[in-house]
C-alpha cells in the first residue's frame, strides 16, 4: 500500500498488495519449500476437478509406463554390468601384463547332438573329443572329423557292416572316424596287485572291474576300423566252417585239430574284448561256459596249451572280470601240473589233460629250452590269482635251475634241455629263433611283472643282450641293415627267422623300463630290418626264414630267401615290436608299416568266403600258393597287435600296467609303475 506522507518525505514508493498468509506459510522455509507446497496443493485441486474416466486412463498410463520402465531397466542393468565387468577385466589384464591385450577366450558353441539312435545302441556314441594323444611323446594329434551323413550308424552292428563296406570297396579315406568302444577303457589293472605270498590265500580279484565305470570310452580309428573288419572276416571263417575246433582251414571250409579245445576261439577272447566286438565275445563266452570241456584223453603241448590257452583265459578274466574264465583257468591249468614231475623238474613236452599223465616226445627225452622257460607268466600270475603257490613254485624252479646250468655262451642258451638230467644238449648252437627265442623274452618279461626285483632274472637278459651283440650281430649288404644271425659250433650263419622280430619289442620294453638306452638304439635298427623282410619281397610279406647278404653283389638285395622258406604263417612278431616302437617313440612311421603289412595280408592271404590263409610263396604275388589254414594266432595276436598299433591311447593295455605274455595275452603287472 502507498502512503502520500511518506511520497511527500522520499522516493515513490511501490504499491504492495495484501495477502493473508495461513501459519503453514508464515513459518517462511524459503521460497522453493513454500512453492512446491503450493503446487502440490493445487495439483490436487485439477485432479480434484478431473472427471472419474479422465483420472482413469491417467492412472492405466502411469501404471503402463511404470511397467515399461521396470523391464527396461533390468535388461539394461545386465547389458550395463557385462559392460562394467569386461572392462574391469581388461583393466585386470592390462594391469597384470602391461602393454598386452590378451585374445579373447575362445567361445565353444554349445553341444549338438549326435545324429545316432543311442537308443538302440547305448554303448556307442560319436564324436567324443579325443584324449590328447600320446602325452608322453607328443606325436601328431588324431583329427577327429565329424562323422559323414553316410555313415549315420543306429547300431553297432551297422557300424562296423558300414565300415566293412567301405574298406572292402577300397574307398577308406584319410580321414579319422571315431567310434567308442562297448569295453571303454576296461583295461585298468588293479591298482593293489601284489605278489603272491608263499602261503594259499584269498583269491585276487581281476584287475579291471572297478575301473570299468569310471573311465571315458575309447575312441577309435579308421585303421583301426580296418583290423576290427579283418578281424570280423576271419571270425566268419571260423564261425561258419570251424566252430569250437582248433583251427579254421578257410579254403576248403573245414577245419583242424590240434589240442580239440577250440584253440583259436580261446585264443581270440581277449582280442575280441580290446577291439570292442561284443556280440562275437558273448557268442564265445557261451561256448566257452557249455562246451569246454578240459576232461578229455588227449595230449596236449604244455608251452603251446599255456600260452594260448591258460594265457587267454587269464587275460580275458582280467579285462571282462568274468570268473567263467578264471575257474576255467584254474582247470587247465591243474590238469597241466603232471607235466613237472620228472626227474630233474624240468617240464615234459606233452600232458594227457584228462589222465593226468605226461611224457617227453616220443624221439627224445628231451624238452625245449624256450617252451620251459616261457609259461612262467602264466602260472605265477595263476598263483596270486588262486593263492595256491605250487603253481608259481614249479615254473620258478625251472628258472632257477637254468640261471645255474653250464652250456651257455655269454648268456645265450642251447636250444634243448635233458628231462632227467636237466642239463643242456646239443650244446653249441645259438639263436634267437625257434626254440629259444622266448626264453630271453621271458627273462625280461617276468622281471617286469613282478615288479622288477627279481635280479637274476634281470641279469640273464642284460648278459644274453651283450651276447646277441658279441656273437649274433651283422651288417647286411647293400643297405646294411641290422640282423641278429645264428651261430653253429663257431660258424655264424646270416639266417635270420621272422620269430626273431620279437626282439626289437622287447628290447624296447626294456629301455622304457630304465634298461640301457643303447638297447634302444639296437630295438630300433632291429626293427628297421624286420620291416625290409616285408618291403623286399614281391608280396610285400615277410617269409619264415631269410638269409642276409654279407658281400655287396650287383642286382642283389639284402634279404634273399631259399624255397624252403617262402612261406609266411601270418606271424605277428614283427607287427608286436612295431607296436612296442610306436608306444615308446611316437613315431608314425611304426604305424605306417602296420598298415602296408595289413594291406599285404588283405591282398594276399584273405578268402572270400571268410577267413585268412597261410601261404607257401610269399614271392609270387600272382599265386601265394594259399596252404588253407588260419593259425589262431593270426586272431590271438597279430590282429591284436595291429590294433593296438594303430591306437594313440597308451592306456588301451598301458604298458606300466600290463605285460603281454609270448602270445599277445595281456597279464597285469604285480606293482604297477
Ligand atoms: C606264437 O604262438 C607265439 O608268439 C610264440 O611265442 C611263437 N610262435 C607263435 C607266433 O609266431
């Protein structure tokens, strides 16, 4: 309000208006309280005012951007913190390495699933990532491939079919298929295996059951494929035309007798086991428990019965863990037992099973050095499984006895021993061939399964080793290749047998078991040699027996072959020490050997109608000369071998673990490495 007194004394003075304030006001908090105060007061007069429909769709509008606003937030909140984190991260990195930027981790897509019906065959599945080959050694890496929409297997019967169709057809390619093994990896010995005390105990259980669970399954390869298709095509042999006999004569569709045991189904359990044919196995197994019968009058050899026999059914105990096979073990191996009772406890030759009688041959009174001194594995390992020792006490005497015997020559054997007198005869000869080529393998081979304390085995195998070098090492010409020679009363001969292909293996096992490395050395020319008894001849199969060339002659080759030798009995030596040299070396080379026998075999040995031959002429490729028998251990070991080979998982029959007995058996090792 404006007074005209105070116009009259000072400057104009401004009119004010008048305005009654309530206390709320009056208590004057600053203008901004006081007006935001007001506004909410007047807001609520509009809304107030506001029809009931308009103040409706207000409120459904706010509550729809309430909602909107919700979800934004959170996915942004997510966006915002992966965003906060990666560069915390990379923060970190470049703290902890200043200046480096790492890659980003790679992103693994998510799995897919494998287009088999796992329904129908839950033991194969495809595609499993391969277990690093070879970690020891560090060769190449299997490539494992995506299974081709051609193969798509729904069973594991199509499976190996699918694959018997196109190796057959010739049309195997590079590339590497993985298929898993119905086994797995049923092959860890126990861990607890012991000695066996000198007094009768508990029996041991096998060494593989409860590892069977454990272990991821195997996947295997295309060659390996190949070995399990000519291991299907030699058992249809056998199935269709020599079932539960002996041996399979593929030509003319019959069989023979050798022991009346089915030798080769016994000897082929294991190889059916570790190659994953299960039907074939359990088809076998049923034999095995209705028709084998033991209690027969009937001669068999002791060393051949042992180690195709007491051996296979041993090592199938251990890899199935199916007492079937120990009881049946324990048969055969009782009914073997007359065979020590002689006069020196030097082992006949020949039991009769079911009368429990035994006798030398009928010529001579005298046994061979190799057949005693090589079913040792077997019956110790049968000891600590029965916990009855008097099998492991007979075979240990017979070693004992020829650690003393006089008649070697720094460490090499004769090749006979005298039942009653147990000394050596037909003294003078050496060789590392037949009849005395296992005895140095068993030297070795027992040493390792009893968990390498037994020093005097060990020191017969290192003094016979230095032997082979001083008395049976040549050169041949024109490639010089390494031989182990014979030696006749002072007289070396370059005959070398393909028995002898053992010895590059088993050298090799010995250098990995901390042997002198020059064994190496030597297990690697060895090899190289028994490679070129197959490469040199026309088949591109290696004979019985070669004879080398000691003196450089024009248009000749190292190995030359006499007709009383060309023939080839689908041996497995030289495919068991390529193996050995592949385990221990890595080297693909073993592997590439293998397969060039195996194509060999396929082309030249193989029948039509199921089954593989012998043959008479390994040089002549346009007729072999088929002999119609399929010796067991085509199945029982060479298969085997050449599976193994062509495996890049050492622990498929890991050999700290397990140590094969002189017929591709695998036996565990009493203290593991
Ligand atoms: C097999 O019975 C065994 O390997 C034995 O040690 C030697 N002979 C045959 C194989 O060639």
């Amino acid at each position: 309000m404006y007074s005209g007194a105070a116009a009259a004394a000072g400057p104009p003075r401004r009119d004010f208006i008048s305005v009654t304030l309530g206390p709320e006001e009056a208590v004057g908090v600053g203008g901004y309280n006081n007006s935001k105060a007001w506004r909410r007061r007047s807001c609520w007069r509009k809304w107030k005012q506001l029809s009931r429909l308009q103040r409706s769709v207000i409120l459904f509008l706010f509550a729809f951007l309430a909602v909107c606003g919700v979800i934004s937030y959170t996915s942004m909140g997510e966006a915002w913190k992966s965003i906060t984190n990666k560069s915390l991260d990379e923060q970190r990195t470049e703290q902890e390495i200043p200046g480096l930027k790492l890659a980003k981790p790679a992103v693994l897509p998510a799995p897919q699933k494998a287009d088999v019906n796992h329904g129908d065959y839950p033991e194969l599945s495809l595609q499993k990532p391969p277990k690093p080959p070879h970690v020891h050694r560090g060769p190449s890496n299997l490539q494992i491939k995506a299974p081709r929409r051609d193969m798509r297997l729904k069973t594991r019967h199509d499976t190996v079919r699918a694959v018997e169709e196109l190796v057959e057809a010739d049309k195997v390619e590079k590339t590497e298929k993985s298929i898993i093994s119905w086994r797995g990896a049923v092959i860890e010995p126990d861990q607890s295996t012991e000695p066996p005390s000198s007094k009768i105990k508990e029996p041991e259980k096998p060494s593989s059951v409860e590892a069977e669970d454990q272990k991821e399954p195997v996947p295997i390869n295309e060659r390996q494929l190949a070995v399990i298709e000519a291991f299907r095509h030699a058992w249809k042999g056998y199935k269709d035309f020599a079932w539960g006999h002996d041996e399979l004569k593929p030509l003319s569709k019959s069989y023979s007798e050798w022991f009346g045991l089915g030798l080769t189904l016994i000897d082929a359990l294991d190889t059916m086991w570790i190659l994953g044919l299960k039907e074939e196995f359990e088809e076998a197994r049923k034999w095995v428990a209705n028709d084998l019968v033991f209690d027969k009058n009937v001669d068999v050899n002791l060393f051949e019965s042992t180690i195709r026999i007491l051996g296979g059914l041993l090592s199938t105990y251990h890899l199935s863990g199916d007492s079937l096979f120990l009881e049946k073990a324990k048969d055969i191996g009782n009914r073997l037992m007359p065979a020590f009772k002689t006069p020196s406890k030097i082992p006949y030759s020949d039991v009769n099973i079911g009368r429990g009688t035994a006798h030398p041959p009928r010529w001579t009174s005298d046994s061979t050095v190799a057949e005693v001194t090589s079913i040792q594995l077997e019956f110790r390992e049968l000891s600590r499984l029965t916990g009855d020792e008097k099998f492991q006490k007979a075979v240990d005497e017979v070693m004992k006895h020829v650690h003393t015997l006089s008649g070697k020559n720094d460490g090499l054997v004769p090749m006979f021993i005298n039942t009653n007198s147990g000394q050596f005869t037909h003294l003078g000869v050496y060789t590392l061939g037949a009849r005395a080529d296992s005895y140095y393998e068993y030297l070795l081979k027992q040493w390792i399964q009893g968990g390498k304390k037994e020093n005097e085995l060990l020191e017969d195998y290192m003094r016979a080793i230095e032997g082979v070098k001083k008395h049976l090492l040549q050169r041949s010409e024109p490639k010089k290749l390494t031989f182990v020679g014979e030696v006749a009363h002072g007289h070396f001969s370059a005959k070398m047998d393909h028995l002898v292909c053992f010895l590059p293996g088993t050298l090799a096992l010995g250098a990995h078991n901390g042997l002198a490395a020059d064994h190496m050395k030597l297990a690697e020319a060895l090899i190289e040699t028994c490679y070129q008894m197959y490469a040199q001849v026309e088949t591109g199969l290696s004979p019985e027996i070669v004879h080398f060339n000691l003196h450089a002659q024009k248009g000749h080759k190292d190995v030359e072959i006499k007709p009383a030798d060309r023939h080839n009995l689908l041996r497995p030596e030289t495919v068991e020490s390529l193996f050995y040299m592949y385990r221990f070396t890595g080297d693909k080379k073993y592997q590439d050997w293998g397969w060039e026998i195996l194509q060999n075999f396929n082309r030249y040995t193989r029948v039509p109608t199921g089954g593989y031959t012998s043959i008479n002429n390994v040089q002549n490729p346009s007729n072999p000369e088929p002999r119609d028998k399929m010796e067991s251990f085509f199945l029982g070991e060479t298969l085997k071998y050449m599976f193994l080979l062509f495996s890049d998982d050492i622990d498929l029959i890991n050999l700290d673990k397990y140590v094969f007995n002189t017929e591709a058996h695998p036996l565990p090792i009493w203290v593991p490495a």
